[in-house]
C-alpha cells in the first residue's frame, strides 16, 4: 500500500521526523535498518538530551522515541534499505520485505563511527572506549584518557578532553599530523595536552572493573608496552550511510548527502536530516532538530 512519506533511518532524526509526520495525520512508513534506534543503542548513559535531568539510557530514550512515533500512526519495517528510485513522482524504497512506495521520503541513515578494528576495541566499547568527546568527556573528569587519530577530529575530541580530564595523550601512528596548523598550535600550548608519535595501537586492556585500564601500544621499531589510561576516545572520522543513494542525490566527496533551504535535497521530494547531512557536530539533540525541520519541508511539499 502506497504512503504518502517514506522515512529511512530510525536514529533521532528518522525518529523525531516520524513523530512529526504521523501526527499531522501524513501516513509514513519507516525503514528501521538492521540496528533499530542508531548509534544511541551503543550508549550506555545520556546525559545532555533535554528532559532528563538524570539522565537516561540510550537504548531507552530511543524506544521511547520509537513508541512515540508509533503512538501517531507510524508504520514500522525492520531491515535495510537496499535499492531506491527517487527519479519518479513515486519513489520507491526496496527493503527486505518488499518495496515502500511514497511520494516524499526523509534520508536520515546517518554516521557510523571509523574503528580501529580491534576485537578489545569492540569489547570494551561504553566502559572507556568512546568515539564522542561532546557526549562522554564528563564521565572523564580528573582521569587519564588517550586520543587516536592525527586529524582535526582528533584535535578537537583531545581539546575538549582536557576540559575534564587530568591529562590527554593523543596517539598517532606517524610523525606528522593531518590536523589543521591552527589547531596543532593551540593544542602544542596545553599543559594537559601530550603527544605519542610513530605508534599504534594493538590492543586495549581492561582492570579488574572490566573497564579500560590502559592499551598496548607498537612503535616504528616494533616494541611493545602497556600504557595506563581510564578510557581511549577513537578519532579517525566518520562515514555516512550513504552509499545506497550514489547516482540518486548529490553527495560531496565524503559522502554526506548536500543539502539547501533547511532540508531539501537535489531531488525533488526526496529530504535529508541528522548526521547524514552533518559531518561536524553529530549529536543526538541536533539530529533531532533536523528531522523536525525534515518533516515540516516533506509536509509543506506534500501540502
């Protein structure tokens, strides 16, 4: 059965845009991928959403949003978008279970985190291990945390750091920095701030918590020791989801999908929200906004 809006992505965007859609009474379907609820299902403790003063679980506040959507009418299908057609007045959604039809449709796919690869990487993720400073450098106060990457990401996620940590170490596996001069020259003037070059990580290793305790790290000569840090921030970028739309939308050179005038994409009735559109902030509370904004364009258009 044909909806007038298709959503694809189920994080804050795709969720917050669902709410607003079905309850102006607009039948949607969302396609929820394979990880329903986005990245925010990896975190243990949100503490910067507005309205929870206590903060609350990441897995909660997205089946909250989630039961909120399908409150207004919201059709829910599991699985990924694995073909679209955007070229017609009908865009068409192929899923694993079969095809949305719609006349408008909402891209909020988002940004996955890069990771380094390493199985302890995984095992320790949200007990030390984050790739969000903005979200999770409150919990670090007076610790000792460590930084990978060599890009202005990184830069950033250390500067931040040392507004709460005790003391930052970024690690980078060569001796020169991909990082902007400007942000090496203001990083190079904090005392909190210290530099690990020609090393890489092989393994990160937990205490008797079953938390971070430290990571073995390699340098250019192959020796291997054991560094003492409370939690490990990964900074090596971004990727957008994006892939599924090549050829349909315009995307810049990183992926993420251009948009203009709030929302809208190059194609007409196809819009675009959350971090999929946003490489530089990536947090839940704007991505939301953004699928608010996305939802009052598709209306206006449908209108």
């Amino acid at each position: 059965m044909m909806k007038r809006l298709t959503i694809i992505g189920s994080g804050p965007a795709g969720l917050t845009a669902a709410i607003y859609a079905a309850r102006e009474g607009i039948a949607t379907t969302l396609v929820e991928g394979m990880k329903p609820g986005g990245q925010l299902t990896e975190t243990t403790e949100v503490e910067n959403f507005p309205g929870f003063p206590e903060g609350i679980k990441g897995p909660a506040l997205m089946m909250a949003m989630r039961s909120q959507a399908e409150r207004f009418g919201t059709e829910f299908v599991f699985g990924d978008a694995d073909e679209v057609d955007f070229s017609g007045a009908v865009k068409k959604v192929v899923h694993m279970s079969g095809t949305a039809e719609s006349e408008a449709v909402i891209i909020a796919t988002g940004a996955t985190p890069n990771w380094l690869g390493l199985p302890s990487e995984k095992a320790f993720l949200g007990r030390g291990v984050s790739a969000c400073a903005t979200c999770d450098a409150p919990f670090f106060r007076r610790k000792k945390v460590a930084v990978i990457g060599g890009g202005d990401a990184a830069f950033t996620e250390a500067e931040h750091l040392a507004r709460f940590a005790d003391s930052v170490t970024i690690i980078h596996r060569r001796k020169e920095f991909r990082a902007s001069k400007i942000l090496v020259d203001r990083i190079d003037r904090n005392h909190k701030i210290d530099f690990m070059l020609d090393t890489v990580i092989a393994e990160i290793v937990g205490n008797e918590a079953g938390t971070v305790g430290g990571v073995r790290v390699r340098d250019a000569r192959g020796m291997e020791e054991v560094k003492p840090f409370d939690g490990v921030f990964i900074a090596i970028g971004h990727s957008p989801a994006t892939a599924v739309f090549k050829g349909q939308i315009e995307m810049d050179d990183k992926g993420y999908i251009i948009v203009s005038d709030g929302t809208k994409t190059s194609m007409e009735g196809v819009f675009a929200a959350g971090d999929v559109i946003d490489p530089k902030y990536k947090q839940a509370v704007i991505a939301a906004g953004m699928g608010a904004m996305a939802a009052l364009d598709a209306e206006r258009f449908l209108a």
